[in-house]
C-alpha cells in the first residue's frame, strides 16, 4: 500500500514561515464557526434628556388650548435690521411692532415713516449713553453690542440691574408721560452700533399721524388700569379691614384670544426589499432593525424641533421677558443664578455640552465645585439643586455662543408639558405609529413611521433663557 505524500497546503504539513503545525489553523477553524454579531450601532443616538424629563399630554383632539388670564401689560419683543454697510444701517419696518407700544399696530406706511427717521450712532467702550433723572430726548434701538443698565444704591453705589443686547429698545416706555425722565442709566461695555429716533421728532410725526396718536394714547390708557405684578387685570381685593366696611366686587376676566397648539409631526417612509426580509432574518430581524434605527433619527429629530421650531420650540417662544444676557460673555454662577431667580421651582436646565464645560470653567476660577443629582442611577451635574442636562440640539452661533434654557414643568405647576395623542391607530409608541403601505411592482414593502408632538408653555414664566453664552475658552 503506497502513502500519498502530504501537500504544501496541508494544514498540518511544512510551512516556509516556520515549523509543522501539531493542530488546527484558526484560519481554518473560523470556515465552520458563526459569529457573534452585534446589532447596528448609531452614532448620532443622544441622551434625549428633554424627551424624558417632560410630562406629556395626552392631546385627543389635536390641538391644546392654553387658557390665560387677560393680560394687560404687553411684552417686548426684539427689532430686526438690513445692513448694507457701515452706515447704512435701517430697521425693518414690520419689525418695529415688536416694541409694547406698537403691538398690533398695521399702518405700514407709518412704520416706514417711523424707521426713516432713526439715525445710526456708534458707541464706543464705556460711553454713557444717558444717565438716570435726565429727561428722555431719545429713542434707541440696539443694533449691536452689551450694554448695562445701572442705577445709584441706597448708599451710593452702583448697582446693576440688567443687561441690553442686539435688538431690544429704550424710551418707549415713556409713551403717556408728560415729561418723561429716566429710571437708569446705560453704559456700554462692548464697542457698538444703536439706532437713535429724537424724541421731539417723533411727537412731533405722531401728531400728524392719527392712526398712530390713537395706537399710542390706547397703549397708555391699558398700561394705567389696575393690574397685578405679572401684568394680568387686577382683581380687586381687601385685606386688614375691621367692622363692617363695602367689599369691593370684580371678577377673574380671560384672555379672548387663547393660543392654541397643533400636534406637529415627523414621518419618512421606510423601504425594505422583501427578498432581505425573507432570506436574511437570523439571528436578527431586518425589518426590526431597520424600524430601530429608523425611530432613533425620528426621535432625535423631534427633540430638535422641541428646542428650535419656530411654531413651538423653546429658542423662539420663551417670552423676551424671561431671557437674560450673560454680564460678561461665558456663563458665571452669578448668571445662572439670576436666571433661576425669574421663576419658582425650577426643574432643569438644557444646554449644550460645551456651555456646560464653559460653565464649569467659571466654578473653576472661583474654587467651586457643582453639586450633582442622581436620577434613575445617573448621576447629573446640577446648579443650586436643579440638573443640568446636556442638549446637543441648542445650537452655537458663529460667534460662539449659545444658549443655556431653564424650565419648570408640569400642567399642575403652570410650566412646560409635551404635547402627544396616545391611542393613534397602529401605535409602536406613545405617540409614534409604524403603517403598512403595501408591496410595489419591485417587491419592495414601504411602511409609513410618523411621530406626532407639540410643545406648550403654560405661563411665561415657566420657561427662562440666558442669551449670549460664550462657549471659547477665554484667556486667564
């Protein structure tokens, strides 16, 4: 009997590298192996801290009313400008009914009219633009740069009690004073660019102009009738009295024009080939991973539109009454601070992570150290008690700087609540259905995913914004 001989490529045999093998290659032993595989990793998967620490409504109708009381003191909003050069600096005229004053005002010519007498000014580092008891001569317009507002304390010093960023205005609260002087001061602390109207001018145009002279005498006669400290008509009530004096009557009136919230909605149609879904399902189903992910963008997605839809998203609906600038440009515990004194039992702060770090550099330079709070085994750095959350969807500027968000919630506590319809035929989540939409000719199957939601404040004090937080490292 011959014995073949043993081939080159045998795995046992001679190799050129080194010596005769005694055992089985693992090369070879991974031909009859399985591997264990993972699922399919995400990358863009967040914390989606917002999405889990709101209470959500349960909205059967589609849309959710907020019911308020009348509210006589109108809020301020912010100015917009066209730049076309140094000096060519003009406010847009549609824009100026963002000042209280204004509010509701329609005559577009007027408005031109008023935006063409405005006249560009610059300022420059620590220039006073006026000082408290001066009589009001001007009306400004911010364009660009810091300034703060100051006033004399009790023993002479200075004391600071705001700041006044890009499109916020002075002297329109003069509106209805026969001789209207300044409460404050305002200095500025950056180099800068106000858009300045003469007093006397625009008096001087309102009494050739009867739409706006009954715009602004309106505007007077609401801000001098009786009204509570958050500006809602006042209900007249008596407190102290003795024997038996007449009790003044009212009533709690309500705000005619309620707003109202639409579920809002993110959907996209997921397409999966049947000859993938029949043939390589194991040991994990394709259409299920598919769907996974899938839902992951969705849900990422609606934490966006939560923090930056124009409609309902925190970043444009925070009232202006409720946003604060920073003092100095990153974020001081001195800022936070002020920012939790705007409303009553804070829950959270969303900001982005480098506001976070910009933040923790400051408690650095100052010797101190953030508490931090457990929340379902995690532990999260907080403020004062309050968590801070990471929230990569408040965007940076290009100039740096971001936005830190605070916020109460809950319909009992008059904050912030989610908006969702539960229930929704073929639901996957609260919220979120996943619908078959058929086969096509090219035997690919479609299911149609949609998330519906809304946002809604409840009060305007129930959310609060610092503005202007500067995120770069800054020099020692």
């Amino acid at each position: 009997m011959t014995v073949p001989e043993s081939s080159p490529e045998s795995a046992a045999g001679p190799t050129a590298d080194g010596p005769r093998s005694t055992s089985l290659s693992t090369d070879a032993a991974r031909q009859l192996a399985t591997t264990t595989k993972s699922e399919p990793q995400m990358q863009a998967i967040t914390s989606r801290w917002l999405l889990k620490m709101l209470p959500w409504v349960d909205v059967k109708g589609g849309t959710y009313r907020v019911n308020r009381r009348l509210q006589l003191r109108v809020g301020r909003g912010r100015v917009q400008f066209e730049q076309n050069g140094a000096d060519d600096i003009r406010v847009i005229p549609e824009t100026l009914t963002e000042l209280p004053a204004l509010r509701g005002y329609s005559d577009t010519a007027a408005l031109q009219e008023i935006a063409a007498r405005f006249r560009v000014r610059e300022v420059r580092t620590g220039q006073v633009l006026f000082d408290a008891g001066q009589p009001v001569t001007e009306a400004y317009l911010v364009v660009h740069g810091r300034f703060t507002r100051y006033t004399t304390g009790k023993y002479g010093e200075q004391e600071v009690t705001g700041v006044i960023t890009d499109g916020d205005g002075m002297g329109d609260e003069a509106i209805g004073q026969a001789d209207p002087l300044w409460f404050s001061s305002v200095r500025a602390e950056t180099p800068g660019v106000v858009l300045a109207l003469n007093w006397d001018t625009l008096m001087a145009f309102v009494e050739r102009t009867p739409s706006l002279a009954v715009q602004l005498d309106t505007f007077a006669q609401q801000q001098s009738k009786p009204m509570n400290r958050k500006g809602e008509a006042d209900v007249p009530v008596q407190a102290g009295h003795v024997g038996e004096p007449v009790l003044a009557g009212g009533f709690v009136d309500y705000d005619l024009a309620p707003r109202e919230y639409e579920l809002s909605l993110t959907q996209t149609v997921l397409r999966v080939h049947t000859r993938v879904a029949d043939l390589y399902n194991h040991p994990m189903n394709q259409t299920e991973q598919q769907l996974r992910l899938t839902i992951e963008e969705i849900r990422e997605r609606q934490e966006w539109e939560l923090v930056n839809n124009r409609e309902f998203g925190l970043l444009h609906n925070v009232d202006y009454g409720q946003r604060v600038s920073t003092f100095s440009g990153p974020p001081t515990p001195d800022d936070l601070d002020e920012l939790l004194s705007m409303r009553r039992k804070t829950r959270l702060f969303l900001a982005h992570p480098k506001a976070i770090a910009a933040f923790f550099r400051q408690c650095n330079r100052r010797g101190l150290v953030p508490g931090t709070v457990n929340l379902d085994g995690h532990e999260v750095p907080a403020w004062r008690g309050v968590p801070l959350f990471p929230c990569g969807k408040i965007p940076i500027s290009p100039q740096h700087t971001s936005s830190i968000i605070a916020l109460r919630t809950g319909e009992k506590d008059q904050g912030v609540v989610g908006l969702h319809q539960t229930g929704i035929p073929e639901e996957y989540e609260p919220g979120l259905n996943v619908r078959f939409m058929g086969i096509d000719s090219t035997a690919i199957m479609s299911y149609l995913v949609t998330a519906y939601y809304a946002m809604a404040i409840l009060v305007p004090d129930a959310a609060g914004i610092l503005e202007n937080v500067q995120v770069g490292r800054t020099a020692e």
